[in-house]
C-alpha cells in the first residue's frame, strides 16, 4: 500500500510540475509577443511619421520654390515692361513679351505640380507597403500559443507513476 501511495504521489508530482511548467511556458511567450507587439507598433508609427513629416517638409519647399518663381515673373514682368517703355516700344510686342514670361512661370508650376503627384503616389505606395510589412510582422510575432497539455501531462504522471512502483515494487 505505501509502495503504491509513493507511486501515486510520484505521479500527480510529475503531472502538476509539467502542468506549472507548459502554464508558465505559456505565460512567458505571451508576454514576449505582447513586447513584441508593441515594439512592432511603435516601429510602425514612428516610420509612417516620418514620411508623413517628410510629406509635409516637401510641400513647404514646394510652395516656397513656386512663391520664388512667381516673384520673380513678377520681377521680370515689371523689368520688360519698364525696359519697353523707355524703348518706346507698346502695343503687341510687349504683349507676346508678358504672354510668353506668364507661361514660363505656369509651366514652371504645372511641373511642380506633376513631381508633386508623382511623388504622393509613390508615398501611397510606400505607405501601403508599411502597412502590409506591419501585418506581416504582426502574423508572424503572435503566433498561436501552445495551450498546456492535461491529458498528455496526466498520462506522463501515470507513467511516472506506473514506473516508480513497478520499480519499488522489485
């Protein structure tokens, strides 16, 4: 009879020290996700900033570039006009002169305008790419956590429990 309670006590040992041991396993890659996890976030948010930040940089320079040239159409609107009129010089010369300056400085902002929109689409892009890498990386840190095994720590604790008393028993 004792030979058998040792056995059994052996056995329920061996099945709750499994049991704790997957339970804390489980536990420690939980946590370890939920780190991870986080990290991943912030990772996410601090690069989706950045070129957010960069966006915003580049439309700055832009309108100051664009705020420049039309200065200076202005400036050389004004030039032509005053150079023409100590030449003595009106009428559709002139005209063709201010027309051709006007569409210098449209052209000029028609193709800022383009690169703009250029650059925004490859922005989305990137930031379509970001989102995807995160939800990857996401996937691939929580993945499922091994939930602890009853039965087959139950079945181990009998073993152990079989094995103590066949031995004890010789």
């Amino acid at each position: 009879m004792c030979t058998a309670l040792v056995s059994a006590a052996v056995g329920v040992a061996q099945t709750v020290s499994s049991i704790q041991g997957q339970r804390q396993q489980a536990e420690m890659q939980e946590q370890a996700q939920a780190n991870a996890s986080v990290q991943e976030r912030q990772r996410y948010l601090a690069e989706v900033s950045a070129m957010r930040t960069q966006q915003q940089q580049e439309m700055i320079a832009r309108a100051q570039r664009i705020q420049e040239a039309s200065k200076r159409g202005m400036e050389a609107k004004s030039r032509a006009r005053v150079a023409a009129g100590e030449s003595g010089v009106s009428g559709l010369s002139v005209d063709a002169l201010m027309g051709d300056l006007t569409r210098q400085e449209a052209q000029y902002a028609f193709s800022e305008q383009q690169q703009a929109e250029m650059t925004n689409v490859n922005r989305q892009i990137q930031l379509q790419e970001s989102g995807i890498g995160f939800n990857r990386n996401m996937l691939r840190i929580n993945k499922p956590i091994e939930q602890p095994n009853y039965l087959g720590s139950a079945l181990g604790g009998i073993q152990s429990g079989l094995s103590t008393y066949s031995s004890l028993k010789s």
